[in-house]
C-alpha cells in the first residue's frame, strides 16, 4: 500500500487521521464478506464514509493546502479500494476452500460399507471340491438323506452283519423299519451305477462328485458329531486302475493344497473297494516338518479311496469284466478343523456369527 | 490293538536293529497305521489299527507274519511239544455247524504256580495284567503273542459231558464279568449237563471259573464261526479280545497248536500233568484256489508287473501258487480269510511291493462333461446372492425335538420319528429349518449380537405312507437393529419389508414370501427352494426392446384409508390405465402423521409413463387424470 505524504494528512482533523492509520488492521480482522462490506462502507461509500468526510473537508481546507490535501486524499482512497479488492479476492477464495472442505468426505472415516455375510466353511470346503474336480469333467449327483439299506448297505457290499448295520451306529425310522439316515454318501454311488448301468456304453463311462450331510450315531462331542459332511468321487470307465486314482488325487490335493501338496498312499480296507488306500497328504501346517496337527509324522489322513468292488458294478448291473472304476470318499468336517486348526467341531454347528465371519466368506 | 517291540523283535529277528520309527513306516505301508508309540518298562509299545478284514495280525506274531512277507525274512521258530492225543475223558458233541472244530485236554496241576516274570511284564504293557492264575494268564499271553484265543474251565466243576450247540430261550449264564445274560436260539454256547458254561468265543461263565483252588483244567482250543461270534459279540454289548480275533476269522489250523503250547506252558508255570488230550471236529474246508490274470493285474496295477514276481510275493504271504507266465492259481493259507477274489490277490502284490510304486497318472475317460444339476446350481447362486446380501449361512442338525417341530412344522411328526434317536430332543426329522435357525440366531443375541442375520439352505421332511419326503428348503432369521455403524447409515430396527425385499430380490413370488415373526424381534421367512426361480437355460435371454424415448414422471399424493392395500389400489389404477404408456406404478412415500382425517394416511404415488414416440403433457395429464378417478373408486382422495 502506497501511503500519502505524511505532511499532506496532518492537515486532516484528529479523528479522519486515526481512522486512516487504522485502516490496515481493520482490513485484516475482516473475516467475512459482510465484515469487509461493512468496512468498505466506513471508508469508501457515497453519503458518510471517510473519504466522503475528507473530500467534505477539503472544501473548506485552506486554498494553498488543496492541491496537496486533494491528491493525498485520493491515494488514499485508492489505496483503500485497492486493499478492500484485495481482502475481498482472500476472502472469496478461503469461502470456497471452507465450502470444499465442508463438501468433502474425509477418507479416513468408516464408510458406510455394504452388508456382508458369509458362506459356512463346510459348504465353501465342499464347493472348492467341486471347482477342484470340475475341469476333470466331473459334475454333481445327489442323493436323499432318508436312504434304503438297500442303497446304503447292500449296494456297497456291506455285508448282513457289519457293524454298521446296527442301531447302536444307524439312525432308522420308527415306522420304517427299512429306513435309515445315510451313513455315508456312497449311496448315492450306488444310486448313478444303477441309473446309468442301461447306458453306460452309450455314455463311454461315469464321473461325479457327490458332496453331502450324512448321519451316524456319534454323541456330540469336540471331535464327534451325529450328522457330518462328506464329498465321495467315483470314476467308471474301461481298463481303470489305482495309478488313475492315484494321478487324479495328487492332481486334487496340488489344486487343494498348492504345487507342493504331496500325497501318500497305505493300503487299507472298505467293503466297496478292492484293492483299498488311505490317502496323506503332506501337513498343510508345518508342510511336512512335523508339528502338533501331524503328530510328528508330517502326513496327515485325508481320504479313503480305492478300486470299486467288482460286486458293487456287479449289483447295480454293470460288468465287472468291461467297466472298472475308482471312488473316493473325504471327511469335510475332519479336513475343515484340519486345515483351519478349528479345535472343536461343534463350532461349525453352533452358528456363532463372530465365527462364521472369521472362517466365512464367498470365495 | 497294542505291539510290544521287544516281543515283535522275538518273532521276527530281522527288524532288531530297525528304528521305531522305521518300523512304524514299514508298518503303516502294510495297511495298519500306527496311532501312537509309548515307551513303558517293558520298551516301547506301539498302538497299531488293524483293518477290520484282517483277524490274522492281530497278534504279535501275526503282525510279524505280514512284516516278514515284505521283507523276505524268515520268522523265528516256536518250540513244540504236540500233545499225544487219545481217547476223551469227558464226553464232547459238537452239535451246531458254528463250531468245526474243538481241541481240548485235561491237566492236574502242581502244588505251585507262578507266572514268569517276563510275561507278567509282556501282558503288563498290553494293558492286560498278569491274574496270578497260570492257566489264565498263559491263555491271554498265548492270545496276544500268537493270536488264537483259548479258554480254560475247572474240570472238578464240570457237570457231565460238554456240549456245543445254541442257547434255547430261558437259559442264562452269568460270565466271567459277573453279568447275568439271557440267551436266544443264535447264541453259540458250551454247555454241560447243568447247562450254559461258557458264551462260545466270548467269554467263560461264573460257575466253571478257574481260580486259585483249582486242581484239574480243562482247556479249549476251538473255532467257531466269524459271523456268529460277531452278532453274539453286538448282541450282548460284549466285545473281548477273544470276540475281535474269532469275529475277523481265526486261524482253524492252530487249534491243536494253541492247546499244546498252553498245555506246557501250564506243566513249566504250575507243574502240571497231563491226563488226556484229544479233539473233536475238524478244520472247515481248504479255501478255494483264486486266479490272477497278468492282464488284470496290469489294469489294477496301471503298469506290467510280471506274474511270476506276483506268485513270489503270493508265496511269501504263505499261498500255494501254481503259475505259468500268463496267470496264477493261489490257494490262500489258513490264516488268511479275507481273501476270496482275483482283485484281493492283486491288492496283496501290490500291498507288499508298496503302494508308493505304484504309477501315477490321470485316467483316459470318452464320456462327455455333464453340466452341474439345476437344483445344485440354485441353491448355490441362493446362497451366495445371501451371503452378499449380509445373511450368514449356518449349518443346523437334521433331527430336533417333538415341540420344536411341532411349532413350526405344517404335518404331524408320525413317520419323520426316529426309532434310536440319540435322545428326545434329537427324535424327529424336522419338518421346518425355523425352530433350528431360532435357536442359531437366539444363541447370537445372547452372546450380544447387535444384528443376526441367518439362513440354512437343507432338506425339510414330510410324512408320506411310503416315508419321509425331502423338499429342498431355504430359511432365513434377521434380529436386532440394522445400520448405525458408520456415520452415515441410520440405524434402525429390522423391519419386515426389508426381509420381504430380501426375498423378492431372490425370485419369490408374492404370495410365498411370507415373513413371519418370531417373537423377541426375531423376523423369519421358510420358502421352498422350488419356489425360488430356476436358473436361465441360456445364458442370455432373448432381445427384448426398449423405449429411447424419454420417459415421463408424474407424482400423485393421495388421502388413503387404511382398509385399501396399496396392491388393490394399484390393480385398479392398472386396469383404468390399461392400453396406456404406464410403465411403472409405485409408492414413493408414506405419510401418517397429523393433519390427515382419522382412519386415514398419504401416499405418494409415482407414474411412469414411457411410450414410443415422445409424450405430450397434455395426455399424460389425460392419464393422471383417469388413474386419479381410479384412485377415487377405492376411497382415495388427492391430498389438499
């Protein structure tokens, strides 16, 4: 701001000369427009402002001080409109930071966040069975939970007294003396050869998956449960053997488990299968090193598998000299506490929400 | 079953130097995994799980049988001294086809007895303590050591000859366990003439028990039928060691075997003396010979092994083979009752060259990819279209209590009851999901859930005269107050509309969408999975045309009472708008606050008129005129 000769103001009278000296300080306690519009009233309206007085003033002001008085007293109202235009510029421009500011949303607040639920970790285990198998061309058979022994024990070659027959290990029904809560998925097994036995050249052979609750007469303890989840596998064609079962296995657990996923296989016996294999595979905890979940040994049992028995093709009326075939059958619970580290299986059916957040989710 | 190493070692010397867990590796390839190993005064003992096909390895010498096999080696040898056998002392009748054979001998014993100390220690570490009674204890250990399982009776309380044959109904016995038990005609029993004294390889009986003033045994070394030993073995809840080894099929050719190794063992623990040995019966038929074919066991094996390594292996495991390079004929041994077919022989080749030789590879299959089921592909896309709606899906128990389905089942629980349920609360099919997601989502609000939002996909039951019938059913249970996590959503309670949305967003048709509420604010819906939309056969529908034109939005605010639904009002503003570009009819707003005349509310409807050609305001106001007259006809008015 470019003030005028000091000489030339002294001529004004006392108060005109201290509202002059104020002017920069009221210029900058302006905080709002209205403040500054006030201001630029005081000092430079039309009727009453300062420089209204002052040019009043030099009316009366002694002729040889006029010429100095005047020019002084535009600079001065120059210097005034020039910083009012310029306070009023600051002004506007913080309004519009203030105004953005208050338009904005701070990032770093919780944003309002879509509802999210989650899948059970048993069904998404069970679906990522699926996935894994689905580019092997197998697909999804079902079958019902209320099954016939026939379905569930005879078609397997069960035979008439296996303990798994009795009440002490199968759910039957009151009125239905035949009916039973499946024991295991391979019902359902049993279910397709028979569908599809008329077929079967026709189709060129049988792959399917067939996940599922099923039910045994376990009381509900922290590794027991009378109704669980398992996934069964089968695979009929011609000239199958358990090098297939085994390239098909190690093929799921690399898709399960990661590239690393090693597989292992001990014999072992189930009515329906001959020759019989337990599968392990490599510790997904400590990978093999040894640790608590393994027991030391670095394998962990996984499934059972095996060869289907010729009598199983043969009661569904398949030949068991033309058609072979593998199946597999996998403990969804089992594998699920196995891989979480879930210490107690009644949590997958409690249904906390807190848990099911945790293992859940949509994959 | 429980393997002592140092007794293990005594059978079969080879595997001496061989690390416990080698030995348990080597095991486990074998087909028996090992459970655990424990480290006792008599060294370790392993926990081995025997396949339940297998009776002839559960004993140490059993399992060295298998061990040898694979490894080639030879197994120790047993010092024998067979009993002379002559003419029965005490008459014996083998009346039941169950019992082939039944080897037995009398002994007096000596003024002393005593259990060595190493097979105290030996029965020690099985778990199995020594009774201070030679005969018994040397029974257990015979049983443990070589597997056949024997018995001795008091001979001075015997009561005339001994008879093999079925219970008759009436009879009882209290066994050695000191538990009365009824017997029933399928009950294979010894008895003598004062009736039942033993349940045939089971248990003894009370009455001709040994104890420390017995001076004479008999002894028995039978075998009896697997299969009735197993269903007498379930049916009285009585499962010894005798009853796994005879139920897995013991071996009929150490009948004799076992009597005379528990005979000397009696005359070197208790000085006894022999009266007579002799037997009855004999051993069941020779198993049949099986056949192997190269080109079988190059299918199951997935690669050419040559027939003669498979009959060298066969050998080893103690058949008779004949083979010529293209087959194999195998006579199993005594031992071995778990194999009867082609395919079983095969799995042994297999078994003992390891199943970690075999090759590995994917299986050539011609038939064709099927798709996945509908039913299948529905209930997945529902549950992920729930799940990222905010609902959590759960898993409940099939089976629930006579009330809890009683509440919310639509058909009597008869014919959905289970006969052996594991209790009353666990006893009937369920015909409802709700009771099991009430209890899912109360559990939730009393561990202080703000919000619960639940569903189950699974079969309900229903009676039928042939048996319960499964319908795939959807439910879903939302509680406690939504919103108010952030600072922008308000929270509120849950209301039913925001379910009923939830459910059309799902394809439920109006009139199946039905939200019931539960009480303590719980809100639920059940909906049959039938009832939700099938999935498209094609992946995209057929082109259907749409307006470029632009649309027009008129506002109608109207007086209502609360007697007309917005479902009626709506039909008849449809119906006088029928033929008209209306596009869509809804409600924007609801208003029931002051100013209104009793009995009454505001709606805000809004029209949407969309045709193809640009719309005049002057016929949409034509439009909003009929549908207001409309309006009228159902007691509405335009709000002032």
């Amino acid at each position: 701001m470019t003030l005028p000769d000091s000489n030339a103001l002294s001529l004004l009278p006392d108060d005109m000369a201290e509202a002059c000296e104020r002017f920069p300080a009221a210029l900058s306690a302006c905080a709002s427009l209205d403040e500054l519009n006030r201001l630029k009233g005081v000092y430079t309206g039309r009727d009453g402002s300062l420089s209204a007085r002052m040019m009043e003033s030099l009316k009366s002001s002694p002729k040889e001080q006029k010429r100095d008085l005047g020019a002084a007293i535009n600079t001065l109202k120059k210097t005034w409109e020039e910083g009012l235009k310029a306070r009023l510029t600051e002004l506007e421009s913080e309004k519009k930071r203030l105004d953005s500011v208050k338009n904005a949303w701070d990032a770093t607040l919780p944003p309002p966040m879509p509802p999210a639920g989650a899948l059970h970790p048993l069904n998404r285990l069970m679906d990522r069975l699926v996935d894994v198998f689905r580019p092997l061309g197998y697909h999804v058979e079902e079958g019902p939970e209320v099954e016939t022994e026939e379905h569930n024990f005879d078609g397997l070659n069960i035979p008439e007294d296996h303990p798994a027959r009795g009440t002490a290990d199968t759910f039957y029904l009151e009125q239905h003396s035949k009916l039973l809560l499946r024991t295991h998925t391979s019902p359902v097994q049993v279910r397709v050869l028979k569908r599809l036995a008329p077929e079967l050249e026709a189709k060129g052979g049988i792959r399917f998956l067939a996940p599922g609750r099923v039910y045994r007469k376990d009381e509900i303890d922290p590794t027991h449960s009378p109704m669980f989840h398992q996934v069964e596998g089968m695979l009929v064609g011609k000239g199958i053997g358990m090098h297939h079962l085994k390239g098909t296995l190690a093929y799921a657990m690399k898709a399960l488990f990661g590239p690393n996923a090693d597989v292992r296989f001990r014999p072992s016996y189930f009515p329906f299968v001959e020759p019989g294999c337990e599968m392990d595979v490599h510790c997904p905890l400590c990978g093999g090193s040894g640790c608590r979940v393994c027991k030391g040994s670095g394998w962990v049992e996984i499934l059972g598998a095996g060869l289907i028995h010729p009598n199983v093709l043969r009661i569904a009326g398949i030949d068991p000299e033309i058609w072979s075939g593998f199946a597999f059958g996998m403990g969804v619970e089992r594998t699920a506490m196995m891989v979480s580290q879930t210490p107690d299986l009644r949590l997958f059916f409690e249904n906390d929400q807190r848990f099911l957040k945790a293992m859940g989710g949509l994959d | 079953m429980f393997l002592s190493l140092k007794d293990l070692h005594q059978e079969l010397p080879a595997v001496i130097t061989t690390s416990v867990g080698d030995l348990s590796d080597l095991i486990a390839s074998l087909g028996f995994p090992i459970d655990d190993v424990a480290e006792g005064e008599h060294g370790p003992v392993l926990e081995v799980d025997i396949t339940a096909n297998r009776g002839d390895v559960m004993s140490h010498r059993g399992l060295a049988r298998d061990l040898a096999a694979k490894l080639g080696k030879e197994l120790s040898t047993v010092d024998l001294d067979p009993l002379e056998e002559g003419e029965p002392l005490v008459q014996v009748r083998l009346e039941a086809d169950a019992c082939a054979l039944y080897s037995t001998a009398v002994l007096t014993l000596g003024a002393l007895q005593s259990t060595p100390e190493d097979v105290k220690k030996f029965l020690a570490s099985l778990g199995s303590g020594s009774k201070d009674l030679a005969a018994v204890d040397a029974s257990n250990e015979l049983l443990h050591r070589y597997g056949h399982p024997t018995h001795a009776f008091d001979a001075d309380k015997l009561r005339g000859g001994i008879v093999i044959r079925y219970g008759r109904a009436g009879e009882k016995i209290v066994t050695l366990d000191g538990v009365e038990r009824s017997l029933t005609d399928k009950d294979l029993v010894i008895a003598d003439d004062s009736g039942p004294i033993a349940l045939a390889g089971l248990m003894g009986g009370e009455n001709t028990k040994v104890g420390v003033d017995t001076r004479r045994v008999l002894l028995e070394s039978a075998w009896f039928e697997p299969r009735v030993v197993r269903a007498m073995a379930r049916r009285h809840g009585l499962h010894t060691d005798a009853s796994h080894r005879f139920g897995r099929g013991a071996d009929p050719s150490m009948a004799r075997i076992a009597r005379d190794l528990l005979a000397a063992r009696l005359k070197a623990w208790a000085g006894a003396s022999l009266d007579g040995a002799w037997t009855e019966g004999q051993e069941p038929a020779v198993a049949k010979p099986i056949s192997l074919t190269k080109e079988l066991l190059h299918r199951i094996a997935g690669e050419p092994l040559s027939i003669e390594d498979a009959a060298a292996i066969l050998r080893r495991l103690g058949c008779l083979v004949e083979a010529n390079h293209l087959s194999l004929r195998a006579v199993p041994p005594s031992w071995r009752h778990d194999l009867s077919l082609s395919e079983d022989l095969a799995e042994e080749v297999l078994r003992l060259r390891g199943y970690d030789l075999i090759p590995s590879t994917l299986p050539p299959v011609k038939a064709d990819p099927e798709p996945l089921a509908k039913d299948y592909q529905k209930r997945h896309s529902t549950a992920r279209r729930l799940a990222s709606l905010g609902f959590f899906q759960t898993v409940t128990l099939g089976f629930i209590s006579p009330e809890a389905d009683a509440e919310f089942a639509g058909t009597p629980a008869a014919g959905r009851i289970l006969g052996n349920p594991l209790g009353y609360e666990y006893s009937v099919l369920r015909g409802s999901l709700l009771p099991s997601l009430k209890h899912a989502a109360e559990h939730n609000l009393r561990q202080g859930a703000r919000e619960v939002r639940l569903f189950e996909i699974a079969p309900t039951f229903h009676t039928t005269s042939d048996g319960p019938e499964e319908h795939s059913t959807l439910s879903l249970v939302w509680a406690g107050e939504t919103g108010g996590l952030d600072p922008i959503t308000p929270k509120g309670p849950v209301l039913p509309a925001a379910l009923q949305g939830v459910l059309a967003a799902l394809g439920v048709p109006g009139a199946k969408a039905e939200v019931q509420t539960l009480g303590g604010g719980l809100l639920a819906a059940e909906v049959a999975m039938a009832d939700i939309p099938d999935p498209s056969e094609r992946v995209i529908p057929n082109f259907r045309g749409f307006s470029r034109f632009p649309s027009v939005e008129r506002d109608l605010s109207l007086v209502v009472p609360f007697e007309l639904s917005f479902g009626r009002l709506a039909e008849a503003i449809h119906g006088a708008l029928a033929g008209t570009p209306l596009h869509t009819l809804t409600c924007v707003d609801i208003y029931r606050g002051k100013g209104l005349p009793e009995g009454h509310q505001a709606w805000l409807l809004r029209l949407i008129f969309q045709g193809d050609r640009t719309l005049l305001g002057d016929e949409v106001d034509g439009w909003v005129d009929l549908a207001l007259d409309a309006a009228r006809s159902q007691k509405a008015e335009l709000r002032g």
